[in-house]
C-alpha cells in the first residue's frame, strides 16, 4: 500500500472505497495490482482492509510458452526471457 499522490486526487482518486456513502477523503491506495484486481481506496481507518497484488506476475507454465519446436516467440521471450 501507498500514500495517494496529489495528482492522483485531482484525477478523481479521492474517497475512501469502503465508506462511500460519508465520502470520507482517501490517503491509501493499494500499489500492487494485477488486471483483474481493482483500486481501492483508504482512509487512515481502513488501510488494513486494501490488498495488494503480488509484487512479480507469475510465469506461465514453460509448456504454454515454448511451442512447437521448444523455442520461446519473440514476444514470450521478451516478458518471460529476462525475468
């Protein structure tokens, strides 16, 4: 979790997500997110509700990544090659 920065609140990230309807000002975030995993917002009070994500994705199984041959695509190579 991080403090929300001021740009940040000025685009829009400005209330707390778990105590909406008292529009209660937001200064947590969480930092670590994954696609499918939305922002949420904090006040002082509920910071320890935010979850954040893992800080590394985590890799594909090498059988989904190597094809036919048992070489990487250019493309699997540049996410997953150098990790």
């Amino acid at each position: 979790m991080r403090k929300i920065t001021s740009r940040e609140k000025s685009h829009g990230m400005r209330y707390c997500s778990f105590c909406k309807p008292a529009r209660v000002e937001a200064s947590w975030r969480n930092q670590y997110r994954t696609i499918d995993m939305p922002i949420q917002l904090a006040c002082e009070e509920h910071k320890h509700l935010i979850e954040d994500g893992p800080l590394r994705p985590t890799p594909p199984n090498p059988a989904d990544v190597y094809g036919d041959d048992g070489r990487m695509s250019e493309a699997d190579y540049q996410t997953w090659g150098r990790l």
